[in-house]
C-alpha cells in the first residue's frame, strides 16, 4: 500500500502562513486600532514621535502616553481575570483610592516608606478578600457585591482622610514609584512589565489559566470535571483588586498626595473597556493579557489625542465614545461574518 499523498488531493497550506491567521488574530483589531490613532497623532500633532534626552531621561509625548496608561494597564490586567471567569469589578476605582489614601496617610504621618506601602497594598488584599468572599463564596451576582464596595470603599477612603487631599512633601522614595525614572525610562513601565510577565507566566506555563479560561467557559461543566470553581474566581477578585493597590500606590505618588474623592474615579470603567478592547468577552473564557494592555494604550492615545488638537471639553466624551463604539464593533463576529 502506498503512503503517498494523492495527486488529487491538495496539501493543506500551514496556518502559521495564511492571510486568514493574522487577519482573524486576537490582537490583530487592537492593533490596528492603536496603530490608526498613532497615524492621526503623527499628522494632527507635530513632533508627536520627537524623543530628547534631558538629565539622562527619555522624553516625549509617546513615552508621557504610555507612563500616564500605567496604572490603567495594571488594573486592566487585574480585570482581564475576573472577566474571564464570567464576573466583573466596579470597585477598582475605589481601591485605588483606598491604598493611595492609607499609603499616603502613613506616610505624610512620619511611617516608614516599607509600611506604607505593605498597608496600602495590605488594604487592596482586604477588598480583594471582600468581594472573593461575596462573589465566590456567598454566591452574589459580581456587580451586585463589587457595587457594595464601590460605594462604602470611597467612603471609607474619605473617612480616613477626612475627606481633605493628603499632600505628601517626603521622603523622596515614594515618589519614585508613579514619577521615577530608571534606564533613562519611567519606573511605573518596569512595574507594569514585571506585574504583566509574572501574570503571563502563571496564565501560560501553569495549569491556572486554563482552568481560569474553562471555569469563564463553562463553570457547571468546571465544577463537575473537579475544578475548584470558587477556588480560582476567589483568586480572580483577589488579584483584581491587588493590581488596582498596585495602581493606587503609583498614583499618589505621581501626584504626591492622595485625592479619595477622585482618585481611580471611573477607572473600572476604562479598565473594563481596556479588556474589551483589548478582545476580551464579558461573557467569559476568552481574554488577553496582552489585548487589555494594548486597550489601555488606545484608551490613553485617544485621551491625549483628544485634549492635543482642542477637543471641547463638553464635546470630549462623545468623540471618546464614538471612536471606542467604532473598534469594539469591528470586533462583533456578526459583523465579521456579514462582511
């Protein structure tokens, strides 16, 4: 008998060299996205990609862009996971006001640099523990538990500072967090890519990201095959809410004070609309790490783009919203499909 392949019948072509595989790519949309507003940046705004070199430090408006979208990327990155598995969290914003307000407040207050920032971070891990015990033990609808703390959070923070702006004049250390520079680059992009590679090595080199992905897919199903269900979205919401201390921290110390009225005001909100963005599905299963970074950046492009040429102010959110209405429908399936 003949091993051969038949004359009649074609080799099939390898997908890594199909038109088809970059075209239908998870990040194939954001990237096309972020590389049209840099295109509309580069002709609208002139030296938009001028880089300069001053006191040993890389400036420009590109690297401003990417070091204002850091604690946005971190805190997408914490969403990216408990939209995966089927929940959602809108009290980002306000554990970041919680952990820039009680890192802030001890240090103002003549604490060590090291404590304030494990109390902030201790603070995030407490609201974390919050909504994992709501959503994964008591079984509470995600935006029905995360809402409770969403609103008590803030209040929280405004009572711990007296609902006054903390200003913090020192030590020089905490400022380096949100406002130093390392290698001639802003530090927050190195906390940034290490929170991201330790995230993508847990998501891809264990076992934890395809259980996350089939808990987000099929959580009955998950459950029935012996997956800790609760287990993994606790540890979701946990992690959530550690990138969003994370963030909080680089806030106050980017602007040196804490601000629990504004601080991460509607930043849930740009996160969830940096993981879908990003590709990422709310119904659960399907997400990027690597999307929801590149969301965040379209977010903060269009952002700076948009205060640049002049937008009015009262004109501002529609502009925002028409061109992020623009990309996530060029992400529908059905459209794709009609197409």
């Amino acid at each position: 008998m003949s091993l051969s392949t038949p004359s009649s019948v074609p080799l099939a072509r390898p997908a890594s060299f199909t038109g088809n595989t970059v075209l239908h790519h998870l990040l194939s949309r954001p990237l096309a996205a972020l590389f049209l507003l840099l295109l509309v940046d580069f002709f609208a705004i002139p030296g938009f990609f001028h880089l300069e070199i001053r006191d040993g430090h890389l400036y420009g408006s590109v690297i401003d862009i990417v070091n204002r979208a850091a604690p946005l990327m971190l805190a997408a990155m914490g969403m990216t996971l408990v939209i995966a598995t089927r929940g959602i969290d809108v009290s980002v914003g306000a554990v970041v006001a919680i952990s820039g307000t009680v890192a802030a407040m001890l240090v103002a207050g003549g604490q060590g640099l090291g404590l304030a920032l494990a109390a902030g971070m201790g603070a995030a891990l407490l609201c974390g523990l919050w909504n994992g015990l709501l959503v994964a033990a008591l079984g509470l609808q995600p935006i029905i538990a995360t809402l409770i703390l969403m609103v008590a959070g803030r209040g929280l923070a405004q009572l711990f500072s007296d609902g006054q702006i903390i200003t913090v004049y020192e030590p020089a250390a905490f400022f380096f967090l949100g406002s130093g520079y390392l290698l001639g680059l802003p530090f927050s992009l190195f906390v940034v890519a290490a929170v991201f590679a330790l995230t993508a090595l847990m998501m891809r080199k264990t076992a934890l990201g395809l259980f996350i992905q089939t808990v987000g897919i099929n959580p009955v199903a998950a459950r029935l095959a012996g997956l800790r269900t609760a287990a993994l979205i606790f540890f979701a919401y946990l992690f959530c809410s550690a990138c969003a201390g994370l963030a909080g921290l680089m806030i106050a110390s980017n602007i040196k004070s804490a601000d629990a009225n504004n601080a991460g005001l509607l930043l849930e909100l740009d996160a969830i609309l940096a993981v879908t963005l990003g590709g990422g599905q709310l119904s659960g299963g399907k997400f990027s790490l690597a999307g929801s970074l590149i969301g965040a950046l379209i977010i903060q492009t269009l952002t700076y783009a948009i205060y640049a040429l002049g937008v009015p102010p009262q004109v501002t959110m529609v502009v925002k919203a028409v061109v992020v209405f623009g990309v996530c429908i060029s992400q529908s399936s059905t459209l794709r499909r009609a197409a």
